[in-house]
C-alpha cells in the first residue's frame, strides 16, 4: 500500500519520523509534512501565494518539507503524487490527543479530512506523549492496529480519528465513541511590550466526572477511541426543522 503521511508538528517532529519508519517495512511511505509546527491550524490552507516544497534526504522512505499548513501538505502531496496516486492518508502521530471539540482546531484531523475531500480513506493518529518511551508505545500500538484502522476507514468512507491512550499501557484497547463537548478552563497570559499588548492563550482540559457516552470519557478512562469524521457540517435535524420557514412565504 502506498500511504501519504503528513501532520501538523513538523517533518521532523518524533511522531511522524517514527511512524514512518515503522511503516516502511511494510507499506510504500510518502512523507508530506510542514517544515515547522503548525499546531492548531484546522483545515487552513494558503490561497494565491507561493508554497515552497524542499526534497529532504537521507531517509528510508520519500520525504518532503512544505512551508505550509497541513492541509497544504495533502493537496500538494496529491500534486506531487498525481502519477504515484497513495491508496491511503495517515496524519500524525499528534503528541497530544484530539479528543472532541479539539477535533475542530486540530491540523492533525482536518489534514485527514481534506484526505477524504480529494476521495482518499484516510486515518488521524494521536496520543499523549511526554517522552521517547510514550511515543514508541504509541507507534507500536498503531502499527498493531494498523489493519483494522485502515478496515473501518474503508468500511465508513470517511476519515477516522484515533486517540491512543499510552496510560493504560495495553490494559484496555479500543471504543467507538463520538466527540464529546471538550471545555477548557481559558487562560489568557497578558504581557506589555514595546509593540503594544498581547495575549497568549493557555488552560487546562476540564474532564467530565460521569460516562457520557464521549471520547473524552473513553480515553480519560484509558481506552484508544476511534470516532468517524465528516467534512460535511450540515444539521440536517435542523433543515427539516426549519423547512416550513421557507414554505409559508416568510422566505
């Protein structure tokens, strides 16, 4: 199988290089990645303005350095790869997990979105990882499980994100879960300088105390989650809600 790989902390960052090289032993591995951290970006791409890629050597497998956002690295990887076209998209692995309405800010999974816009089956990978040993239980857990994420991502049709959950260390493996209602307790860093003020904003995640059925509550409780990812955001429960409104003659 050929897998582009690409995520939003840098083509050099532990996660991608060690998922990459444990992958290539099996699969064909094309590494699209940002040449810097582009955490948190979501889904945004650069638009009528150059986007540099840089060929990077010396590895096991293709690799390429794109002065862009995640997003930017699969639309181009898919230029790039146009005549080689991957039969999959990976992104990741996060060093930090994208648990519910995280899902939303993370480059990590709106780079395995844009994946399943351009029509590929396509798999976000994160977990929490403090150190060396985190990320090499995380990459060994995802490339056990590898088969099966690729199976519901093509059983679904579309991206699947993956929290891997590094605590429980094999004690509790995987639930389908959707997204929970992640809450933060927001912290702004106020500072004055010569330029003027600025904020930087920071928080701790605020963990629900009951089962409420979330991916939040799954991994918190040490099990990998796995929830299916739209691109679509219609609220298709309000379309039929709302119809009548524009068949009375108000619209």
């Amino acid at each position: 199988m050929h897998i582009l790989l690409v995520n939003d902390d840098g083509y050099q960052a532990p996660g991608i290089v060690k998922l990459a090289e444990a992958l290539a032993s099996i699969h064909r591995i094309t590494v699209v990645a940002p040449d810097r951290c582009y955490s948190g970006n979501s889904h945004a791409m650069n638009f009528r303005k150059p986007v540099y890629v840089h060929p990077i050597e010396g590895r096991a497998y293709r690799c390429y350095a794109v002065e862009g956002t995640p997003g930017d690295c699969v639309k181009l990887g898919l230029k790039l790869l146009e005549n080689d076209r991957p039969d999959l998209v990976v992104s990741g692995i996060n060093n930090e997990p994208n648990l519910g309405t995280d899902a939303i800010y993370s480059g990590t999974v709106n780079a395995a979105v844009e994946g399943t816009i351009n029509g590929i089956d396509a798999i976000a990978l994160s977990g929490s990882a403090k150190s060396e040993a985190d990320f090499d239980y995380i990459v060994n857990f995802a490339v056990k499980h590898f088969d099966f994420y690729v199976r519901l991502a093509k059983r679904c049709g579309t991206a699947v994100n993956v929290n891997i959950n590094n605590a429980s260390r094999g004690n509790r493996s995987h639930r389908l879960v959707p997204l929970g209602d992640r809450k933060y307790t927001d912290l702004y860093h106020i500072e004055q300088d010569k330029k003027g003020v600025s904020y930087t904003l920071n928080g701790e995640a605020i963990y629900p105390d009951h089962d409420d059925g979330s991916d939040i509550f799954a991994y918190r409780s040490g099990y990998a989650t796995v929830t299916p990812i739209l691109s679509d955001w219609t609220h298709f429960g309000a379309i039929g809600l709302l119809s009548s409104e524009f068949c009375d003659g108000n619209a």
